[in-house]
C-alpha cells in the first residue's frame, strides 16, 4: 500500500528524478579522479622511486590526507545515488524482469556497495590519514604508514574495477539492452 502510494506521487516527477540520479552518479564517478589522477598518483609514483627522500614522503603524505578530504563531495553523491536509484525503481516503468536493470543492480550490491564501505572506512573512519596522525595513540608512523598502504592497494584494486563497472552501469541505464 505504502509503496503504491509513493508511487503514484513520484511518477509526475519521474524525469526529475532521472536527472538527479544521473547527476549524483556524475558526480560520483568523476568527483575524485582530477584529485587521483594530478595529485595523488604522481606523489605516490614519485615517493616509490625515491623512498627515502623526505620532501617526496611529505609530498605524498598531504596529497594523501587532501585525498582524504577529497573524496567528501563522492561520499555524499554516492547515498544519494542509491536513494535516488530506489525512488526511480519504485516511481518508473521499469522492474527487475528486465536484464539490463538487474544487471545493473547486481553490480550495485556486488561491487559499488562493498567498495564505497571500505572508501568509507579508509578516507573518513579507522583508516582516515590526518586523524591518524594527530591522534598520539600508539605507534603513529607505524600506523599512518600501514593507513597509506591499505588506501593506496585498495585504489590501485578498486579504481579500475569502478572505471570499467561504472562505465557498464552507464551504458546499461541509457541503452537498457534487451
């Protein structure tokens, strides 16, 4: 009952909708990748050839702290993706008997979600490099460099995956092949 009745309010909003969804999946795509790209791989790249060069290792490390920062704008668009997506669902004339949107769905749930908790998790909570930092508590050094490890293994596994995927979702949403 409700989810007909939220239904029927939404379906005159219908494109709006779209519209948003499609901005806040923009944005959520293309938010970091300037940062990741200008700033963050060429510190990374320059601190690896020269590990012991102790401006190359700050260099890095601010480039990985404002990295951090960053990736606030993709972190808020990404919530509102899936909420947007799960109004667009409800209020369109589209339902999961159609491959393409449950294609699509299924590459939200197996490789978006677990992907953005661990995002999450390495750039605002356990894994945040500035509080790492600033924190005192036990062996910081040891600790922001395991931080700057895990993130920069997960970006190196997890960007290439979301680029081809994040295409795929793309061309799944405007094509729908049957």
């Amino acid at each position: 009952m409700f989810v007909e009745q939220l239904s029927a309010a939404l379906v005159p909003y219908y494109l709006q909708l779209k519209f948003f969804h499609v901005a806040c999946a923009m944005i959520w795509l293309a938010s970091t990748s300037v940062a990741y790209i200008n700033y963050l791989l060429p510190a990374i790249k320059a601190w690896q050839r020269a590990p012991d060069d102790e401006s190359l290792l700050r260099q890095r490390n601010i480039a990985m702290e404002r990295f951090d920062q960053g990736v606030v704008l993709e972190h808020v668009a990404f919530p509102l993706l899936l909420l947007s997506g799960l109004l667009l669902l409800t209020a369109g004339p589209w339902g999961l008997a159609h491959f393409w949107l449950s294609l699509k769905l299924c590459i939200v749930v197996l490789v978006f979600l677990p992907i953005e908790a661990m995002d999450y998790w390495l750039s605002h909570f356990g894994g945040n490099k500035r509080a790492i930092r600033v924190s005192g508590q036990g062996d910081v050094a040891l600790s922001y460099e395991q931080a700057i490890a895990h993130h920069w293994l997960f970006l190196v596994v997890s960007t290439p995956v979301i680029s081809v995927t994040g295409l795929l979702v793309l061309y799944l949403a405007v094509v729908k092949p049957v």
